[in-house]
C-alpha cells in the first residue's frame, strides 16, 4: 500500500451518526434509564460497543480503560459522549481515561504478544498440530492471553494449553475463529487495490450468496468473486438491493417477448440501463431493446415479471444454476 493510500485512511472522518444507527435507542419505557453513553472499539478492526462513561466527558479519539466480560480492556473512543435511553441491560462501564501508565502497560503487553507469538508458533509446529495462529492478546492487566488460530475443525490442543502455561506463566484461552475473521484482524489489501473493508470499516459480516454475483451479471470466477479469505466479496452485498429492485421490472433471461421487429427470446439485460438484449426468430444475431419496447408473448402490455419476483424472494434461480450461501 503506499503512502498516500495510507494518508487517505488515516485521515478518513469516522461518521458518528452512521455508527450510532446500529445502536437504536429504546423506546420510553418504565425499566429504561436515561444515561451517557460512548461507543469504544477494543481493537483495530472491531467493532463498535456502547459503554456507560458515567458522567464522564470523553471526545473522539480519547483512550479509556474499560470493563469487559473477561477483564479490564484498553479501547478507543469513536462515538463522543452523549445522553441516551437505554433498555434494561446493563451496559458496561468506562473506568477511566487511559493514563500514562496505562500506555506503558500496553507496550509491555506488546512486547508480551510477540514473544508469545513466536512460542506458539513454535510449539504448534513441534506439536504438528493443524491448526494457523494469527493473533495473540494480553488483557490490560496481564493476567490471560488469549491466543485466535483458525483451524478447519476441532483441534485437541490441551497439551499445547498446558505448555503454553507453564512457560509463560499466565491463564491461557485458546480462540478458534473462522477465515473472515482471521482476515479481518491481519488486514491486508483487497482486489479492488484498497485496505480489506473488513478491516477498515465493515463492523458485521453480511451473509453473502453466488446469487448475487449472478444478478450483477459478473464473470463467475472464484478467483474474481472471492476475498483473501477465500470467501465470496463481502462488497457484493453493497449494491445486490439495487440491482433486486431494477431487474424487478425485466423479464428474466429466456422468456419468449414481443418486440416491435417481432417475437423473440432474451439472450441477456442489463438491469441498471434498463435493456434487454434479444434474438429475434429465425436470425442469429441479437437486439437490444428498452424495457418499455417488449411484452411478455402471453401478456398484452409489459410489465415486471411475476414469477421472476416470486422466484427471487423464494430463492430460487431461474437459470438452473444452486444458490450457495456464505456465512
């Protein structure tokens, strides 16, 4: 990546509005509490958590030391302090702003990950164990590591655990994640020449179809439709809305129509444009007419095929081709 693509990255304004849209505030309730909240991301590619900061005054960028399920954590402030209703759960809480202290703590964490990286690593391979390391985490306090590594199924890795202990002298948690989010936490550089999404802004995985790929008319090539993690774009997800919405009103390809030059069955569309492409009877080239200028042989004025909507909503593909969900 070069540097003037990191500049444009880093110097990218966060949308405050946008992150609070995942977060909706409750409605009026008798159990909901009125307090301030601020939205904190724990790592570099995670996603965004609302925290009660208590009266707390804290602005974009800020580092705190928050409360987690597994312990005291470092995160950074995303979303500024601002007074919201919440519903009855407990929101986790801001202990503080981060300190100087606080930061020397990180360092030594960091130094910390790295040699217990390597170990790892090391001992996996010893082990032959099949299993890939990709991250290693140290809670704020230094007390657990949790150690992420992707592996295709389950792994029996209690003597790795055991190792690990007696040699670092910590709780060990071992965390087996699946592909996208490997990719997400080691980032990297998508085909499109830009920093992963994942890893820049997308917060959650969209479940994401072969079927969209077929509706935005692309070349069904993995290695066309498919991430670094080896799983179909997530930006397929981006536009598959207005691509439904448009080939709504286009008869499908092969329905037989009627065109000003006579019958004729469609070869093709382009859905944005609005433009079928089709072979008139008893020739061999092909057309390309506006949706307006067709019908249906069996209906008197063109319109939107129903059964084409039907099949879309009910999943099936009317080219013959299987639908093959990505989680």
């Amino acid at each position: 990546m070069s540097n003037d693509q990191l500049t444009f990255l880093k110097s990218t304004k966060i949308d405050e509005d946008a992150l609070l849209d995942d977060f909706p505030e409750s409605d009026l309730s008798e159990t909901d509490t009125l307090m301030d909240v601020v939205g904190v991301k724990l790592h570099s590619a995670g996603p965004v958590i609302l925290f009660d900061c208590q009266d707390m005054y804290l602005d974009q960028g800020d580092e705190v030391v928050v409360e987690t399920g597994w312990g005291l954590a470092l995160g950074q402030v995303l979303v500024p302090a601002r007074r919201r209703m919440v519903g009855e759960e407990q929101l986790p809480r801001v202990i503080r702003k981060a300190t100087s202290n606080d930061r020397r703590q990180q360092n030594r964490n960091q130094d910390r990950q790295d040699a217990a990286f390597r170990l790892c690593k090391d001992r996996i391979e010893r082990l032959g164990l099949p299993m890939k390391l990709i991250k290693v985490e140290y809670l704020h306090g230094g007390n657990k590591a949790i150690f992420y590594f992707s592996a295709d199924g389950r792994i029996d890795f209690r003597e790795l655990v055991r190792d690990l202990a007696r040699r670092l002298h910590t709780r060990i948690e071992m965390r087996q994640i699946g592909v996208r989010d490997a990719s997400r936490m080691l980032g990297g550089v998508g085909t499109c020449g830009c920093q992963l999404c994942c890893n820049l802004y997308l917060r959650q995985f969209q479940p994401v179809s072969i079927r969209m790929a077929k509706d935005q008319n692309l070349v069904l090539n993995p290695q066309k439709v498919s991430g670094i993690c080896g799983r179909l774009l997530c930006c397929l997800t981006y536009e598959d809305q207005a691509y439904r919405e448009a080939a709504k009103g286009l008869p499908r390809v092969g329905r037989r129509v009627k065109t000003p030059d006579g019958l004729g069955r469609i070869r093709d569309r382009d859905v944005l444009q609005g433009i079928v492409r089709v072979q008139l009877e008893n020739e061999a080239t092909t057309k390309d007419y506006q949706a307006n200028e067709i019908a249906l042989e069996h209906q008197r004025d063109s319109g939107p095929d129903v059964n084409e909507e039907n099949n879309i909503e009910n999943g099936d593909d009317p080219n013959g081709l299987n639908t093959l969900a990505d989680p």
